[in-house]
C-alpha cells in the first residue's frame, strides 16, 4: 500500500528546504516533489503489513513541524 501525505509551509523557500532534506535521505524510503505550487511538498512512501510498526510519517510529520509545516488535505 502506497500514503501520501501533502505538506504545507509559509514560504517556497521553506518548502524547497524540506524537499532537499528529503531527497537528502533525512527520511528514508520516501519520495518527494512539489505540489501545486511552490509552498506545498507531496511526500509519498510504501507501507507493508509485515513491518509492523512504520514510523516514516511521525518521522515526516517531525521534520515538517520542525520547519513550521502543517500537513494538509491534497485532491
């Protein structure tokens, strides 16, 4: 099974910051892009039954809040 998760930050800057730290391997096994607009990260992962507990997004959502970041609806 596949999450994304869309992150929202005050500025392009904050977000391009995010971004590199994620593409950086800060986080692992995730992929990352800018989302409608420079200010928002989408952020997408795979998540296995058989690993138990996955603590990728808490990791995620960490870094983000860490940068003033608010995860946020995406359609």
């Amino acid at each position: 099974m596949n999450a994304q998760i869309v992150y929202a930050f005050d500025s392009g800057q904050t977000a391009n910051r995010f971004l590199n730290r994620l593409k950086s391997g800060e986080v692992a096994r995730v992929k990352a892009r800018l989302h409608k607009g420079s200010n928002t990260v989408q952020v997408s992962y795979s998540l296995t039954d058989s690993q138990g507990y996955d603590s990728t997004c808490a990791d995620l959502d960490d870094l983000a809040a860490s940068m003033n970041g608010v995860e946020v609806s995406h359609s």
